[in-house]
C-alpha cells in the first residue's frame, strides 16, 4: 500500500483484463500479454482501445517491444513513477512508434541502413552491426517471435519518436 494525496496505490504481479475480455492467444497482443517481462508495455497498450483491437486482431503487424526494464528506464528518466504520469498524446505516439502496420519483418529481413514507416507516421532506421541490430537505436535483444498477425522484436530501450524527442 503506497498512500497518494488521492487514494492508495497497491502495486500486484500482473495485468488486470476486465471479466470477460479474452485476448487471442496467439495474436502479438496475447503473446505479449503472457511474457511476463513485457506486461508494462500490455499496461500501456490496454489504455488505447483500438490498439489493443489491431494488435489483437488479423493483420501484418511488426512490434519492436521496449520490456519491463526499457520502461523503468524510461520513467527514471523523465523523472515520472507511473505510465499514468505521461500524457497520453505522448505515450500513444510512442507506442505507434514501435508498430509497423503494413509488413512482418523478420531480423533476417532487415538490412543497414533500412528504413521503414511505424504506425505513427515517422521513420524507423535499422543499423547492424558487430554489437546486433537496432531499431532508431534501441538494441533489438529477443527477434523473432512470431504470432499469428506478425512478429515481436523485444527491445532493450523504449524509441522515443523524432516529433517528442527533446534533444
């Protein structure tokens, strides 16, 4: 129990879906839902309904999936403690910077130098190199796990876009 100025915040080991509401389990959203290193990235997901309905449903989707430490990350360095912190033009423009909703792109499909559009309607550039590949810099550190509408590459950082960057 942690007390806010507005209630209480009880921190628990997994992500609450409604009564009722079954993810199919192969779609990249259900795969993603049972890998508990990526249930902050379900968190964020499950905020955006139609997100949650695309990743869920058919389609050709490639995800580059920041895990539980990516968004730890992420949060220390904007100095915030929660997803709820983080407004919410900002984190879905992140997300959608992470999804490429037009091809299934395998690691072995991906060359240097590569470019691509994400679903936020910004560029990823792939590198590849001696240290692995990398997605807009973000090291891709689990590829290649397909689902039924596409294919997860877990990543080591979140993929801030260009539009939001500071720097």
């Amino acid at each position: 129990d942690y007390a806010c100025t507005n209630g209480y915040v009880h921190i628990i080991d997994e992500v609450l879906f409604p009564e009722g509401f079954e993810l199919p389990k192969n779609s990249i959203l259900g795969m993603a839902a049972g890998n508990p290193d990526l249930s902050t990235l379900v968190s964020a997901l499950i905020m955006f309904p139609d997100l949650v309905s695309a990743l869920g449903s058919d389609g050709t989707y490639t995800v580059f999936a920041p895990d539980n430490d990516a968004f730890a990350a992420l949060l220390e360095a904007i100095e915030q403690t929660s997803l709820d912190d983080i407004p919410e033009s900002v984190l879905r423009s992140i997300l959608e910077y992470h999804v490429i909703s037009t091809a299934v792109i395998m690691s072995d499909d991906l060359t240097d130098g590569q470019t691509a559009e994400a679903l936020s309607g910004e560029q990823l550039t792939v590198a590849i190199n001696n240290d692995g590949i990398f997605i807009s810099g973000s090291k891709v550190t689990g590829p290649d796990i397909e689902a039924s509408n596409g294919v997860i590459h877990i990543m080591e950082n979140v993929m801030i876009p260009p539009s939001i960057d500071p720097m």
